[in-house]
C-alpha cells in the first residue's frame, strides 16, 4: 500500500492545494485549516451553508496566499498572512479559541467575488499559535493532541478501495448515469491506495514514511459530500450520501475515511508506503 494523494486546505471550506510532500506537524498538515472564514459573531462558516466558497480558489506563493475564482471579472487577491492583530473569539463546533482576523482588504474581496451583497458580511480569520485547540478528549491519544480549524482531529485519511466501492454502490442505483464520484466530495488530506474497502476501519495505528499516526475515530459524512468541489453545485438526490448510508451507517453517522492524529513530526511523500502497525 502506498500514499498516492496529498492535500491541503488551507482556508477551511475553500480550494485545495495538491502537494507531492509535506511537513506534518502535531496539528496534522504544515497549513492545513490554518485559516476559516467566520461570521460577525465569530461562528466559524463552511460549504454546509455556503457552498460557494469551494469557488475559492487558493495558492501558497512564497509566503503569501493568494486566493482567485473562475470568474475573470474578479481579480486575484494576494494575501500576507498575520499573526500580529488584535484577537478574535471565534467558534468551531464546541469550541471557543482565539483567532487573528486578516483585515478588511480580504473581507472585502471575498464579499465581491462570492457577490455576498445580500449576505452577512465574513472575515477570514487565522489561528493563532497562543491558543492551542485541543482534540476532543473522548478521541485523544494523549492530552497534549492538538487541531487546527479542522472539524476535529489533525488530518483525514481515505482510501480508493472504498471510493470504488462507493461508486459501484452508485452505479446499481443509478444504472444510466456515468458520474463517478471523485475523492475531492471528502476532502482528505491524505489517500491511500489499496484493493480493500474500508480497511482502514481494522486499523488501529499506521506507519507512512517516518510518520506514526494513530486512527481513531471513522469520520462521519455530511451534506459537503454532496456539494460539487468545482461549481459548489448540490446533487438534488443527496447523492453520494444517500447511497453510502445504505451500507455505511453506524451510530455516530454515515461513515467515509477515518480520523487520524500524527505521533511525532516529520515529511510524508506522495509514494510512501504505508504499513500496518497495530490492528483492532
């Protein structure tokens, strides 16, 4: 088995960045949900009620980000990313922490090109290294895990046995479409390549390249999985969602990929093998 996919997102709910390598740090990815658009309350803002912001695009040049959409009437805006402002209490799920809001310039920006008009007005805001997020206590391997702007754990693993599987699923129901579903629909930050869907769910501790990652909680699906990662568009069937709980739904949700919290840093490598340490 081998890592054949690394992504980052560095604005949650925006575009991801397709990399060939990446530092893993205890948080999960270098960049990885560093940033989050929030409303003027600080409550943390995604593709499940704005589906639009999957039109971002985002780049790293250097250290800037500079963020675009297909729209050529919209110029690209170039973004310096501060850690150095007044902070912001924001919210992401149960969780209430400090963050540092990027300014008015890249509001802005945002606000003409999702042509937000009749919609509250969003600040982009990063998160900030003096308020460490913790992973939730029921998960955790240790009580000095910790997360980005991520749902809640550091980093989430796929792999295409099960999307194959998945997209046959589909293909009975819908015996006339030749839509497959692409892996984008979950988000992940890392895709494994085996012949064995959901493997992943015996798993209980992995090693990829000179990383050890514990797995520790199957990630449960939610409406994004139906939101077109190009055009933000919503499948009218609530598909792939709807398919998958026909045959992956447990208590916590209907399950696609799994949570995973990184032991120790280092480089992780498109290529990389991954091996089976410990099983359930």
């Amino acid at each position: 088995m081998n890592l054949i996919e690394l992504f980052i997102y560095p604005i949650k709910s925006c575009g991801k960045i397709t990399l060939n390598q990446e530092e893993v740090t205890l948080k999960g990815l270098d960049w990885d949900r560093e940033f989050m658009w929030v409303d003027e309350s600080g409550q943390f803002v995604t593709q499940r009620t704005h589906p639009e912001l999957v039109k971002v695009r985002v780049q790293q040049l250097g250290t800037l980000i500079e963020l675009s959409v297909a729209d050529q009437n919209i110029k690209s805006f170039q973004l310096q990313p501060k850690l150095i402002g007044t902070p912001k209490t924001v919210q992401v799920w149960r969780d209430q922490t400090m963050a540092i809001d990027q300014g008015d310039d890249v509001a802005n920006w945002l606000k003409n090109a999702l042509k937000q008009d009749n919609q509250p007005n969003l600040r982009l805001v990063r998160q900030s290294p003096d308020f460490i997020r913790p992973v939730d206590p029921n998960y955790a391997v240790n009580p000095d895990n910790q997360v980005s702007f991520a749902d809640g754990y550091p980093c989430l693993l796929t792999n295409t046995a099960s999307l194959t599987e998945l997209n046959h699923k589909l293909t009975e129901t819908y015996p006339t479409s030749s839509e497959e579903i692409p892996m984008n629909r979950f988000r992940p930050n890392l895709v494994i390549d085996t012949d064995q869907p959901f493997i992943e769910d015996q798993w209980k501790t992995i090693l990829i390249g000179e990383i050890y990652f514990d797995l520790v909680k199957p990630c449960s699906r939610c409406i994004v999985t139906t939101t077109n990662q190009e055009s933000g568009e919503r499948n009218p069937l609530k598909e792939p969602l709807k398919t998958l709980a026909t045959f992956r739904q447990q208590p916590r949700g209907v399950m696609f990929g799994v949570n995973i919290i990184p032991r120790n840093t280092g480089t992780i490598r498109v290529g990389d093998i991954v091996e089976v340490i410990e099983t359930h």
